[in-house]
C-alpha cells in the first residue's frame, strides 16, 4: 500500500501566503516567512506528523466548525510566525493508494497564534 501526502491551503492561508508573496520583492521579513512555508511544506510532505501537536482542548472551535478538526499541528516559521495544518484523509484515488491531505488552515502571526488558543500576553 502507497501513502502519500499531499499539501493544500485553505481560503485564508492561500491568501496569506500571496500576500507574502506580492511583498516578497521588497520585504526582507516576508521573503524570509515565505521561504520558510515552502520549506516546511516540503518537510510535510515527508513526514506528516512534521509539526508539534497541539491538544485537543486547546483547537479553537472556529476550526472544528469550518474544518471538522480533528488534530492540529502548528509549524514555527520566523519572526514569530506560525503555521497551521491539520491531517485528514482523502479519497483514495487508487486502491492501492492511501492519500494523507496535510490542510494547511493559517498562517498567523504570534499575537493571533495567543489570542486565538486562549494563551495570555505577558
């Protein structure tokens, strides 16, 4: 049996990262952060469980209701960026084939990160 990982963004991260991309000419901080998405996307798809897991009871509910989350990942990118995929299963395309689809849900920057899981700005 043949797993493989495919990586797709949701609405608002794909719109994030063009974001980063359209400034990446002129922004040293957003060419950093957007080579650093490339980056570990690519590790993703190496190993899907890449990211540090986060505990259930801490997954915001607007990811379980837009989403249906069921696990969450986050992904530490510079300048205090993080990233945020979830794992879930495809239809398999082949029999023999099991497809991992690593959902990239946000990219948000630290401030957001404690706001939206409930952590406390010191």
């Amino acid at each position: 049996m043949c797993r493989r990982i495919k990586v797709l963004f949701s609405e608002e991260a794909e719109s994030i990262y063009q974001d980063f991309f359209r400034k990446a000419n002129i922004s040293k901080k957003e060419r950093m952060i957007l080579k650093a998405v490339d980056q570990k996307v690519e590790f993703i798809k190496m190993d899907s469980h890449y990211g540090n897991p986060i505990a259930k009871q801490l997954i915001p509910s607007e990811y379980i209701m837009k989403y249906d989350v069921k696990n969450l990942f986050r992904v530490e990118l510079p300048c205090f960026w993080r990233m945020i995929y979830t794992l879930k299963e495809s239809e398999k395309e082949e029999e023999i084939d099991i497809i991992i689809v690593a959902l990239v849900i946000d990219i948000i920057d630290h401030k957001t990160y404690n706001k939206k899981f409930g952590y406390k700005d010191r």
